[in-house]
C-alpha cells in the first residue's frame, strides 16, 4: 500500500507521457508498470525477441504493441536453414552468458574480500533488506550453499540421464531457471514445476515418455534444486530426468512434441518441425503449430491434437517478417555481460555501490551502443504518438 501510494504521487506530480523501465522482475517495478497503465503513460521496457541478436520496446516484455510495422526490411531469410541459422545467434547468446556468470576464480576472490569489508561495517545492517542478519548468519548460509551444490550436482551426475534412447517415444519438458520472472509473471498458476510435470505425465498417451530436463543456467542461479525435488520427479513411471549437459539439439530432433509454460525451446521446437504447447502467452504463441493451456482438465486431448499438428515454412517466415519488422539489432546479452564484469565481480556479488565515475566511465565506453538505443525509444514514441488513443 505504501508503495503503491509513493509511485501515485511521484506520476500525479510529474504527469510523465512516457516511462523508460527495465522489464518488471520484482514487486516494486511491477506496480509501477501496472498504475502507468491504468494512468495511460506508456511504457517504454527493452527486451529480448529469442530470436538472433534482436531487440525491441514495448509496454510488456516478449509483446509487440501494434499490428502496424516500425520498420520495413527487406528479409532475405527464406528457408528453414536460414531461419535455424539466425535463431542459433540469440542460443550462442545464452550459452555465452552462461560460460562467463561466475566463472571466474579472480572474480570469486575478489567478490568474497569485498562482502567481508561490507558486512563487518555495522551502517551495513542499518539498511531495511539485511535486517536480521549478521555476519555469522551470512558465512554459515554461504558455505551451506557451496556444499548444497556440490551434494546436488553429484546426484545430477549419478541419477540424470546422459544419453538418450532413440527408440522412446517421447514429449520433451525443459525446466525453467528458478526464480525466474518467465514463470512469476506471466504464468503465475505454473510457478510449481514439479505439478506442472506431474500433470503433464498423467495426460500423456500411453505409449509416451516424458523427458524432463534440468536447465544448465540453474546450478549458477542458486545452485541447482532440492535433491528431493529431483526424487519427486523421479518416482514418477513415466518420467526420464535428463542431465544438463544432454544438448537441445538431440532432443528436438527426437521428441515429438515440445511442452514448456514459456521457454524458448517452443519456438526452436519448430525450426525442427515440431509442435509446441505453452501454458502462457508468448511472442511465438500465434504460431499455428503451438497450442497454449487455458484448461488442466483439457491437457489430454489437447496432447493428442496437438501431436498431429503440422509446421509449415511459410508460417514461420510470416512469423520472422513480424519480428524483424518490429525489432533492430542490439545484444543485450552482451551488454549484460560487460554489466556484470565492470560492477558486479562477474556475477558474483550484487550487493555493492556504484560509483558515479564508474557510472560515467562505463557509459563513455558503450557511448555508440547507447546512443543507437536512444535513437529507438526516440522511434517507439513516435510510434506511440501515431497510433496512441487517448484515454477517456
């Protein structure tokens, strides 16, 4: 309530037309988004297309807020190889990001010395987030982590498949990274995965497995999950828990469907000519060969329809038409990663203060990358301006 109040008198002072906000992953930016709409005041949020290195803005992540291009680009993409081949920039990407999020030894060293400075200065616990906590606390939590991870990665290696058979008929489940705001936000009914999974396997035709596979980035995110949710899984009969390392490519080529609440895989599920279910809207969902959730109880027969649906080129190349036309080439992955190196010890540690030099410093550094980024909220909101209605 609080919050809320805050944010309603800063917008009743300033009177904004346009917010510039990054993409709403916590509470606090979440209600912002939310009041600027019932207010009218467009929203202005970066994010990622999953689909090359591409970008756009619009009011809600992985949307497009008109019907009408921004752009008109000639498309040379035309066959399926040519659509895997762009796709496969936005995977090296994520796989990027992934190798260098804390990776480093140097970054490691560094981080922990800086989190010891911070932690025995006592103005440290004066802030409302680290109340209740103390240095004794903190350490004992650290070190139970590192040993959570390295118990939880040795049951990954001793219980999760690394090999597949190619003789199983199967439907293949990617787990998302928890927490994550793809599950939080938009599929706020799915946020438990392991019901998800259970719900998924009883709706299967009996001749189908279903594989589940751990998502490489979780070990990262918080050290990979509770050995007994993995148990969970594993009692199911017709669950295979497959290892992390195991690669997309292998199972998209030998599923026959891809079911996920709101992965990237049920786009990429298609370049290999597979259909998809999702359990939330996504920028990908209006593909004809993906079928979204809307019921539980209607998950079997939707199976069943959906395993017989067809993908067709010419659908897809509609669907990178939209997306190029309404997108400009911009790696945020990228940019995240050299985020990550200059102030946050390569992924290491968050809870630091920022220096307003190195602020500077940094944004001298990426002047181009940031001045092309102007030029496009500048293009959103004359597209805004064009097509806006007023509010009544």
């Amino acid at each position: 309530e609080q919050e809320c109040k805050f944010f309603e008198m800063i917008l009743d002072e300033v009177q904004p037309n346009f917010l510039i906000m990054r993409i709403t992953d916590s509470n606090e930016t979440q209600i912002l988004q939310k009041l600027c709409k019932i207010k009218g005041i467009k929203i202005l949020t970066l994010g990622l297309l999953r689909f090359g290195k591409t970008a756009n803005i619009s009011e809600e992540m992985d949307t497009i807020d008109y019907d009408v291009d921004i752009y008109d680009k000639e498309i040379a993409i035309q066959t399926w190889d040519d659509v895997k081949k762009f796709l496969r920039k936005y995977e090296k990407q994520q796989n990027s990001l992934t190798e260098t999020y804390q990776t480093s030894k140097k970054n490691f060293i560094s981080a922990a010395l800086k989190f010891i400075k911070l932690i025995i200065n006592p103005k440290y616990f004066q802030y409302y987030r680290n109340y209740g906590r103390n240095i004794f606390k903190i350490v004992f939590v650290e070190l139970k982590k590192i040993a959570n991870k390295r118990y939880r990665k040795h049951f990954i290696n001793q219980k999760f498949l690394k090999t597949i058979d190619l003789e199983d008929e199967f439907v293949y489940f990617p787990l998302h990274v928890e927490p994550e705001r793809t599950l939080f936000i938009p599929a706020p009914y799915y946020t438990d995965q392991i019901n998800t999974i259970e719900n998924i396997a009883r709706s299967l035709p009996v001749n189908f497995l279903l594989y589940v596979k751990e998502h490489p980035f979780q070990g990262g995110a918080s050290g990979w999950r509770k050995v007994d949710d993995y148990k969970k899984i594993l009692q199911l009969p017709n669950v295979k828990l497959i290892h992390p390392d195991v690669s997309n490519e292998l199972l998209l080529k030998n599923c026959s469907l891809v079911i996920t609440v709101a992965g990237t895989l049920g786009l990429q599920a298609a370049l290999y000519k597979k259909p998809s279910i999702v359990f939330t809207d996504t920028i990908y969902s209006k593909l004809p060969s993906i079928s979204k959730v809307t019921n539980l109880e209607e998950l079997p027969i939707m199976i069943k329809k959906t395993l017989k649906k067809t993908i067709e080129l010419n659908d897809m190349l509609a669907y990178v038409k939209k997306i190029l036309n309404n997108s400009f080439e911009f790696d945020i992955v990228g940019l995240e990663e050299k985020m990550q190196k200059s102030f946050y010890y390569g992924g290491f540690l968050f809870d630091v203060l920022i220096d307003e030099e190195k602020v500077k410093e940094f944004l001298i550094q990426n002047e181009k990358l940031f001045r092309n980024l102007a030029e496009e909220h500048v293009k959103k909101i004359e597209q805004h301006k064009k097509y806006l209605k007023p509010v009544m």
